[in-house]
C-alpha cells in the first residue's frame, strides 16, 4: 500500500531543529535568479572511487563552475579529465589553492589526508566540503572548526546519508510520532569490500550510520560498546559491532563490515506504536513502516495479557534525487548565504567524538565508553 504522507515536521531540541530546517533548494539551470547569479568557483581534490560521482555532482549543479581537479594519479586524473575539458588538472593541490577563481573546495581523498587538506584549504580562504570523517582525532577536527570560523569560511562534512530522502522521510515519521516510542534501532552496513588502506571499517563505514542516528535521534549517545577485529589484513579490523547506548533508553546495534557475502543497508526502528524498515539497496520501497507491536491488556489486578498486533504495512511515497546532487547543492547555499550547513564542522566533530570512544572501548576488549558530546539534548 502506498501512502503520501507529507505531515509538517516538529523539531524540538538542538540537533533536530538544526536538522529540521529544510534542505537547501536545488537549483534549476532553467531559472533565470540562477542564470543572474555568478558561478562560484569549485575545485574537486581526489578522482578515486568516490570522487568521480562527486566531480559529476559539482559540474552538473548550475551555481557551480567546475575549474579545477586534482590527484596526485596522472592515471586518474587523465580518465577523469577528459569528461570534463573546461576544467583544469593537477597533481598539486597547492596550484588550485593559490588559484583566486577558485572559492570552494571539495576534498575526496583518503581520510588520513583529509585533516591537512583541509587545513590548507581553509588557510588559503576556500570553502570547505571534505568527505566523512572530517578527520582523525577530535583535537583535529576541533582546529580546523576554529581555522574556518576564525576564516569565515564554510566548513561542511559529507554526511552524505543526512540529504538522503528515505532517510529524511524516516525523520519525519519519527518527529510526527508515527512510530511512538523509540525502543531499539538495529542497523546493518555490510559487503564484501571496500577494504581502506588507511582506516578501519569504524573510521570508513560507521559515519554513515552515526551521523544517520544522531539527525533522527536528535541527540548523541551516552556511551559506547565495541569489539572489532581484523580477518583479511593486519592491523585494520574489516568487521565491527557498536552498541550505543542513547538518552531515553534508546539502545542502537550497529553492525559494519567488508567481509560479508551480499550488500546490507538495512535498518529497523522498533517503537512503541509502529515499527520501520529503511532498506537502502532496494530500488523503490526503501521505507516500510509495519503497522505490529505488542499491547499489554490488563487481564486483572497486577496482571497483564500480551496481544500481538499485525496491521498495515504502509511505504510512503519518496522522491529520488541523489543525496549527494542535494549535498552539493547545499554546499552551494552555505557558501552564499553564509548559513550554518546541516552537517557542519562541529557536527563532524561530534561523529569522531564518537568513533573515538568506540575505539577506546575496542582497544579495552568492548568495555562501555562513556561518550563526551558537544551537547546533549534529547
Ligand atoms: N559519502 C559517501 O557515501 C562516500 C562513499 C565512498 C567514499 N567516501 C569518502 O570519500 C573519500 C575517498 O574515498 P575513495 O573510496 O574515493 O578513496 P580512493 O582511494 O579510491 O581515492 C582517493 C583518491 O585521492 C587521491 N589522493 C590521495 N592523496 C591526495 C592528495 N594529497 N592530493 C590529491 N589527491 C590525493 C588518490 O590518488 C586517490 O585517487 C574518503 O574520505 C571516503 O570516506 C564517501
């Protein structure tokens, strides 16, 4: 059964009132205000996997003009180059920083170099969008939030998964109380690849479902438990299980992994009136919200009868733009009117806050680590 559900949101506290706020409008190159507006000036730094999509991204967006490329793979550069002739190529990233055409910058590059590429980047008075993590270690990432507010420069962190509709008509039906309570949200991230050579399965895969559990929940958890280990290569661990333990009794499972024989993304919200499926591989049901729960009837004094409830099963109606073509759009907005991005950099910080205490409970054999957020509102 299909369903149009378009009830206004009703944000609360910080993160989802933050988070509430509507996405950036996605330009129309038809429209003549976009034509009267002067293109800004955008560098990508990184053509590997994921850099190509967001290169594709920032060409087709109409407010963006594509100058530059950069990777240090003469390879890379020259296969992604020809796609786009009016853009320069370079292996130093230093040129396209000293170039004064260029105002913003999108870094896609391991996440080891994000923290001084964007140093960089900032110090040379661009604009920022630098993929998920925003960097190694909170110390770092806290600097490069002060560089950008010291600069005045916008400072903004893939978290791609935060611009996704599904995931945003999730936050709606959270907001809206269609689910009631939120009891416990498990997720599952896994596939066979695509091992890092620089950062574990943590540091690469769980930001997406960090970031995903922090905008819906619009609070980040108390504390953490992990165990992780490394089965293909040393050092790095490819599988990793969390359990976080969130303000109001919200437990999350999250489970990531390279090392497994099919591609999950797959979550369920277990509330009190209703239950959710968010499934990201599905191509048009992506959200399932089941009608089921258990009801306790009283069945005399101090006793109770469970009854089992098995109703509709309701996939609301979602509209398909890509998350990224949204998150660059986004961009494009902060940078022009100055406004705080959806995922900024203190946003990004809260997210290492997190992967750091999961890594601290790692190395303590899954011990619970407290986790300490920015704020905590929920
Ligand atoms: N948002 C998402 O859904 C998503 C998906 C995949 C990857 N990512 C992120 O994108 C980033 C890149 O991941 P990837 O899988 O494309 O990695 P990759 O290794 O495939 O590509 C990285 C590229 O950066 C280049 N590079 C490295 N250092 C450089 C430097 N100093 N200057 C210029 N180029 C440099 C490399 O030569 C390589 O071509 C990571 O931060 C990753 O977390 C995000």
């Amino acid at each position: 059964m299909m369903s149009d559900d378009r009830s206004a949101l009703q944000g609360s506290d910080t993160w989802s009132a933050l988070t509430n706020a509507p996405l950036a409008s996605v330009p129309n190159p038809k429209s003549k205000t976009e034509n009267l507006k002067s293109p800004v000036g955008v560098a990508a730094i990184g053509c590997g996997y994921w850099g190509p999509n967001v290169i594709r991204n920032l060409a087709e967006l109409p407010g963006f003009r594509l100058r530059a490329i950069c990777d240090l793979s003469r390879e890379r550069l020259e296969a992604i180059g020809r796609r786009y002739p009016a853009a320069w190529a370079t292996t130093r990233y230093e040129e396209l920083l000293g170039d004064p055409e260029i105002e913003a910058v999108y870094v896609a590059t391991p996440v080891s170099t994000h923290y001084p590429l964007v140093r960089a980047a900032l110090r040379s008075g661009k604009h920022v969008l630098v993929e998920k993590p925003l960097a190694t270690s909170v110390e770092q990432g806290e600097e490069l939030c002060e560089l950008a507010s010291s600069a005045g420069r916008t400072l903004m962190v893939g978290h791609t998964f935060v611009y996704s509709p599904p995931v945003r008509k999730v936050k709606e039906l959270l907001d809206t109380d269609v689910l009631g309570q939120v009891f416990y949200i498990d997720i599952a991230r896994v596939n066979l690849g695509l091992f890092q050579k620089d950062v574990s399965v943590l540091w690469d895969l769980a930001p997406h479902d960090l970031s995903i559990l922090l905008y819906w929940l619009g609070c980040a958890p108390l504390d953490v438990s992990a165990r992780g280990r490394s089965f293909v290569k040393d050092g790095l661990d490819d599988v990793a299980f969390l359990t976080l333990q969130f303000p109001n009794e919200v437990l999350a499972q999250l489970h990531v992994s390279w090392l497994a024989p099919s591609k999950l993304r797959r979550t369920t919200i277990v509330g009190s009136k209703r239950m959710v499926v968010y499934d990201d591989v599905e191509a048009v049901e992506k959200v399932k919200v089941f009608d089921r729960g258990v009801d306790r009837v009283p069945e005399s004094f101090g006793e109770f009868q469970l009854t089992y409830r098995s109703g509709d099963v309701v996939s609301p109606k979602i509209e398909n733009t890509e998350p990224l073509y949204l998150q660059c759009s986004h961009f494009l907005e902060c940078i022009r009117t100055g406004c705080r991005p959806l995922t900024a950099g203190p946003d990004g910080v809260e997210i290492i806050r997190i992967l750091a205490a999961a890594q601290r409970s790692m190395n303590n054999g899954g011990a619970i680590e407290p986790v300490q957020p920015r704020r905590r509102s929920c």
